[in-house]
C-alpha cells in the first residue's frame, strides 16, 4: 500500500513520541482521540487533522504506533464505529524502521 500512495496512514502515538520519528505521510491521532475523531462530521476531522476523513468503506486506512498494540486498540474503536475494512500495521514504526534499514 504504501509503494502505491494508497493508504490513508494514522499515527496513534502521542505528540511527543512522533517528534522522535515516524511513517511518512502518516497523520497523527492520538490513541485518546480517535473515538471522538472518526466521529467528526468530514468538515471537522478535515479542520482537526488537516486530511480528509475517511469513509466507512475505505479499505486503505492504516493504524500504527511503536510497536502494535496501540493500534489494535485503535482497530478495534474503528471497527466499532463501523470502519470494518480498516487494518493496523502489527508491527508498527520499530519494523518499519528495521526494513527500512534493509
């Protein structure tokens, strides 16, 4: 997905912890704050996070965090509001760095 620039890419880790690193193109959305965020009207979630929000039926939207339980947590929130083709990247930033150095 992301050798095709079709992924809708969100970062669940804190602020302070995305300063040290992360996944280009990944949006950043709190773990705390994805319930309420996915529940913005499009028009909000735009203005909050600066990206599009995604639709129900998107089958690009990735969660990530260190190292992947922070976003199966998020998955699963996402699911529960109906995003059910929404994926996470198990690994999270420490594999993807550890390909990246491959």
């Amino acid at each position: 997905m992301m050798s095709t620039g079709r992924v809708q890419l969100f970062d669940v880790r804190e602020p302070e912890e995305v300063k040290d690193g992360f996944i280009p193109g990944a949006t950043n959305i709190p773990l705390g704050e994805v319930e309420n965020g996915f529940r913005l009207a499009p028009s909000q979630f735009r203005e909050r996070f600066s990206v599009s929000k995604p639709q129900t039926s998107d089958s690009d939207i990735v969660f990530y965090c260190q190292r992947g339980l922070r976003s199966l947590t998020a998955l699963e929130t996402a699911r529960a509001l109906g995003y059910t083709r929404a994926q996470h990247y198990t690994g999270g930033l420490t594999e993807w760095i550890d390909r990246e150095r491959l």
